[in-house]
C-alpha cells in the first residue's frame, strides 16, 4: 500500500497520528512541486480535524495557510 492510500485509510478511522505524519513528512508550504503544497494543505486540514489548535497556531507565525485553517476552523 502505498504512502497516500495508508495516510487516507488513517484519516478515514480517525487515526489522526498516523495520517498526519504520513502526510507531514510529504509537505511543503510554497513548493514548485504542486503535489508538495497539496499535501501541506492536507496537513493543515488533518491538523485541524484532529483539533490541534495548539499545532495550528504555533505554524501561524509563519504560515497563512495554518491561519487560514485555524481561523476557519473557530469560527
């Protein structure tokens, strides 16, 4: 099984540890590589569905996609 398909069975349970290093590791904020920047936003949004407001808001500093997510995620 690959990466994607273990970190989107892991999303699907709830297994939210799992998934958000899977998809952590893959991430980058601003990359070229469009794939790269859609897994950062995958990782905002499993941080966020995991409620890992503490996480979200330290990566605020320097991320507006973790603004972004926080923000919508306490409104």
């Amino acid at each position: 099984m690959e990466w994607r398909e273990q970190a989107q069975a892991a999303e699907e349970i709830g297994h939210w540890d799992a998934a958000i290093s899977l998809v952590s590791a893959r991430a980058e904020c601003y990359s070229t590589d469009f794939l790269a920047h859609h897994n950062h936003l995958w990782h905002m949004d499993l941080l966020a569905r995991a409620e890992r407001f503490d996480q979200l808001t330290e990566l605020t500093l320097t991320d507006v996609h973790a603004r972004r997510r926080l923000n919508k995620s306490l409104h």
